[in-house]
C-alpha cells in the first residue's frame, strides 16, 4: 500500500518511518512512503504557496494554485489515489476508519499549515475529511501521520502478530484489559492471579469482564454503545 504525504516540511513526517515496526514494512515492501512539495509547483519567482485571506482575517493560507497542481500530478499518475484531509471540521478519525482505510491502494495525506488551505482545494479533491481531536496543531503532519500509523497497523503482516488486533482497545467499542508483565510481585503490587493459572478461557473470560469494567469507569460513552448494541 502506498502513501503520499503533500506537505511543505518532509523532514517532520519522514523520520517517523525510520525505525521500528513501519521501517520493517517499509523494507518487505508491504507499505511505501512518498513525499510531493506543492513548493515545486509554484509559478511564483519566490516559489510562494501562501497568500492573506481574501476579505481580510489574521493569518495566510495556501494557496490553491500550486495545490492544485502537486494534486493533478498525483491523481494523472495513480487514477486509485485516495485524498485525505486532516482538519478541525472532519469528523472524527475511529480505529473503524483505520480498518476501513487499510484496505485503499494509495492514500495521500494533504497538509495543511498556517490558517490552513484554500477551501477550493478541499471542495475539489477531499475524499475525507478527518480530525484527530478537538485542538488545533501547527500544522497537518501530526494528524496525517497518527492516521497513517494507525491504517498500517492494520495492513496484513504489518505486524509480526495479527492476533494482537483482536484484542485492542476500540475493537467493539471496548478498551484492552489491564496487562502485565513478570515478575508477579512488583512493589507490594501483585499480578491478577487468575492470569497466571494456564486456563486460557478462564483468562479470556476474566479479560472480558476487566475490559467492561474499564471501558464503563474510563469512557462511559463507549459503554453505553455497547449495552445499547446488547439489548
């Protein structure tokens, strides 16, 4: 699967693909990482993207000119790209998003800076428009890359164990029971016991419950879905 981040600042969001579980993917070729500056499709001497709001207003936006252009180039290249917004008025980016998405060919991330982008970018190309929470960032990096992290995730063999989804938290709405490690006594503080006794399905059981209780204590709006589904 291919992803294309169009920002100004590459280096923020390249970086984040250097180690661990996505520089794997990266190197067995299960994901790609592509990188368009709308800079380069300037006109302006100055190679400018920015520009004062029409109609007057604290801050500049980018342009539409040069982002209409990275964004042609783009889709005359790949007719499958999927373009994805991240701003303050999407809705609400869900693990049910990352599932669906996982499932694209190539999705490309377009970031926004400053004030944000020209409406008429948005209006033309946005297949979606998601927001990670209800604060405002620098810019749309973060944002691209949480929801990226979070798509590949879901992407078979990304990770080294599949099963390890099962039991996420927000699969069905539910958080993920309490863990642990060993050793069992840790500063006065003990393992559940029940964990440590071998019967699998008593475990899953014993988790099942401690997920309901955590989902109901830390986020009551996620339960009430759940018992609402039940009845």
């Amino acid at each position: 699967m291919k992803f294309t981040f169009v920002t100004l600042f590459e280096n923020l969001v390249k970086h984040y693909f250097e180690d661990s579980i996505l520089k794997r993917a990266i190197n067995e070729k299960l994901i790609e990482i592509d990188f368009v500056n709308q800079r380069d499709f300037s006109k302006d001497k100055h190679k400018k993207v920015d520009a004062y709001q029409a109609g007057g207003g604290a801050g500049l936006l980018l342009k539409p000119e040069p982002l209409f252009s990275a964004l042609d180039s783009i889709k005359s290249r790949d007719a499958d790209a999927y373009f994805v917004f991240a701003t303050p008025v999407g809705k609400p980016f869900k693990q049910i998003d990352a599932i669906r998405l996982s499932k694209k060919k190539h999705i490309v991330f377009v970031t926004g800076r400053y004030e944000g982008i020209d409406e008429r970018v948005i209006e033309k190309y946005a297949d979606e428009l998601f927001s990670i929470g209800d604060f405002i960032l620098t810019g749309g990096e973060l944002p691209s890359l949480c929801m990226c992290d979070a798509v590949c995730r879901n992407i078979p063999k990304v990770l080294g164990n599949a099963d390890s989804l099962d039991v996420e938290s927000y699969e069905d709405n539910l958080l993920e029971a309490p863990a642990f490690t060993k050793p069992n006594l840790f500063q006065g503080s003990y393992i559940t016991k029940e964990y440590l006794k071998g019967n699998h399905a008593n475990i899953h059981t014993l988790k099942k419950s401690l997920s309901l209780c955590k989902t109901e204590y830390f986020r009551p709006d996620l339960y009430k879905k759940i018992k609402t589904k039940g009845k």
